[in-house]
C-alpha cells in the first residue's frame, strides 16, 4: 500500500539487496517462505521504512578486520569514525552507516525484534554498505546505470505521497538531505537494480518442474493463514512526544471513537489520520496477517470477531489507533496453480541471491577494502 515514509527512501530500498546479497538462506526462512505462498504484500500500520529482507550477513572479507564475536556492547553512533570504511578508495560517511542502521532497526522493531546498535551490529550493516558498494562500482564499470527517466519516475513516486511539494520539501529538511541527494541515492539504486537484473538474475531459470517439486515437498506447510481486511485511524506519536502531547493525542482518539461509536462514517474520519497512505483510501490497510504488524496492533486486531467490529484505542510505537474490522478469512490449503507462480519466483530469488553473493566475493577478492571500525 501506498504511505509516506520516511526520506532514507532509497537507502532503504539499496538495503533491500540484504535479502539478495545472502549466500544461502537457512532452512527456517525457506520454511517460512512456504507458509506465505497466499499473502498479500506485507502491511504497517503506519508509515513506515520500505526496507524489508532480513537482517544482514556476518560475512567477513579478506583484509576487512571483523568486530569481536563478543562486542555486543551499546556503541554511541558518537564514537564512530567520520569514515567507517573505504571500497576502492571511495569512502563510506558514518551518516551512511547510521541511516543503514536505522532502516535495519526500523524493520526489525516493526517484527517485534527491537535491536541495541553495537560494534557487531553496526558491523553488519556494514557489510551490507559494502557490498552494495561492490556492486556499484562493478555496474559502472560495465555500463550499467539507470536513466534519467528512471530515476526521475523514482522521485516522483516519492514525492507523490506527500500533499504538496512545500510538505516534501520539509521532508527533505527534517531528514537532512537535498533533493540531488535523493536523486543520487535513486541513481544509484536503481543501476544497481539493473545490474543484477541484467547480469546475474537474467542467468537464472527455474523449471517447472522444480517449482512443482517444492510444492509437492512442502504442501502441508504452504497454506494461506489466517487474515484479516482492515481499516484504521492513526493519531500519531513519536518519541519525543511530550506526555502532555500524548494525553491529548489519546483524547482524540477516544473522541473519534465515541464519534463512530454514534455513526459517523469511519471513512470521512479516516480522512484526517496522521497515515497519510491509508487516509486517503478510508484508512484501509487492506489484508493483513499476523507477523506484519506490530504487536500492539496485531493483538487488537486479532481479537476483532465480526465485521465492522471496532477495537479501543491501541497504543503502539506509532501512536494511538481505531481499527476496525471489514472481513476474516480463514487459514486453509493452497492449490498449486495458486502459487507455482510464487514459487518459481521465490526459487529464482533464492538462486539469483547465490549469484549476487558469489559475484560479491569475487569483487571483494579483487578489491582494496579498508574497514575501521
């Protein structure tokens, strides 16, 4: 669904190629990938950071000195360097690794896995930056690089979530970045995009026969689960959020409760939701399935039994909620003409993720990789 997010956009987006840039996927993520043949693409509900996949590897390339196994200590993004790392001589900017990490924390907060940033993690990440970077540089070298028409559609996207150009504009402000660096942040991921699209994943195939003996090995997993069709309103909060302000946000809520309660139209309401994807469709989430929204959430809108049924105010890290519940629909088995389109694509993810990673080792085996933290 469509939502404003914050403006790490397309940082988040390149931290997609997280999930790409892993050799192998372990057995559990593969297993949950056959319960989840029947879902519809995962919903928040609020805004929040595109940055989905997993969290990134440990891998640890020649010359780069890894973080201790046991440094898993708070670490101040204070006390990293200016420069984290170079790759070829270019550098990574600590800012760049302290936006990665935040995109990484976000995803995982939204799963319930809240993670402190210490040496290990922030080494992770960046990892991740590196790897990226590799991948750049590789692209450019081969002449890889989105268009300006591309890249252009890519910004107005973005921009198209927000009301007007003056509230993108201090968007850009409160994330402290220009819009030539969004350009160049798009520029960048979308050549990479291309460039495994073009050079790696273009090498990849997946018979249908395999796609059929994954479903035959795995069919008493793949089922579509439990899931519900909902709309919201959000009256939002953040951290710094005074308790003052969050009383009065609470009382809002509670009074558009009491409103809807009495007959007003949730939809009309909806319209002034501090989620500014959902408002303008009523506040409709569409289908969610447990696991893709926070707990808070999940656990209210779980407990909604019959349509039109409405939650009270939840509380979540996000703000203060009305949910309320338009269908269910029951968990139940899947055919295979239902997913074997999912599964050759899943397969060809899994094959395509072997073949970005095993490029990545090459390049780094290559590469003058300087890593100071």
């Amino acid at each position: 669904m469509n939502r404003k997010t914050p403006l790490l956009p397309f940082l988040g987006l390149a931290l997609l190629l997280a999930g790409v840039l892993a050799c192998n996927p372990a057995p559990e993520q593969e297993e949950a990938a056959t319960s989840d043949m029947n879902q519809t693409a995962p919903a928040s509900p609020a805004p929040a950071n595109p940055a989905a996949g997993q969290t990134p590897g440990t891998a640890t390339a020649p010359g780069a000195s890894a973080a201790p196994a046991d440094n898993k200590m708070p670490l101040a993004a204070n006390d990293l360097p200016e420069v984290v790392a170079k790759v070829n001589g270019k550098p990574i900017r600590k800012l760049e690794l302290i936006q990665a990490a935040q995109v990484v924390q976000l995803q995982l907060a939204q799963r319930g896995q809240p993670v402190m940033p210490s040496a290990m993690f922030y080494r992770q990440v960046l990892e991740q930056l590196i790897a990226i970077t590799l991948l750049q540089q590789d692209a450019k070298a081969q002449g890889v690089a989105a268009s300006d028409q591309e890249v252009q559609r890519q910004i107005d996207a973005r921009k198209s979530v927000y009301s007007s150009e003056a509230e993108f504009q201090k968007a850009l402000r409160q994330a402290g970045v220009t819009e030539e660096t969004l350009r160049q942040q798009a520029h960048e991921q979308l050549s990479v995009q291309k460039y495994v699209q073009t050079k790696l994943a273009a090498n990849v195939a997946v018979p249908d026969q395999a796609a059929r003996d994954f479903y035959e090995k795995n069919k008493a997993k793949i089922r579509s689960p439990e899931r519900l069709h909902l709309r919201h309103i959000l009256i939002g909060i953040n951290a710094k959020t005074s308790p003052a302000d969050r009383q009065k946000a609470r009382q809002k809520a509670e009074d558009l409760l009491k409103r809807i309660k009495a007959g007003e139209d949730f939809a009309q309401l909806a319209m002034g939701s501090d989620d500014t994807g959902s408002r303008l469709k009523g506040g409709d989430l569409g289908w969610v399935s447990r696991g893709q929204t926070v707990p808070p959430f999940e656990k209210a809108a779980f407990a909604l039994s019959k349509p039109n049924d409405l939650s009270p105010v939840v509380e979540s890290p996000f703000g203060y909620h009305i949910i309320q519940l338009l269908e269910r629909q029951a968990a139940g088995a899947v055919a295979y003409d239902q997913v074997k389109d999912r599964i050759a694509a899943m397969l060809k993810e899994k094959q395509t993720q072997q073949q970005v990673a095993a490029r990545v080792r090459e390049l780094r085996g290559k590469a003058k990789v300087e890593v100071f933290i």
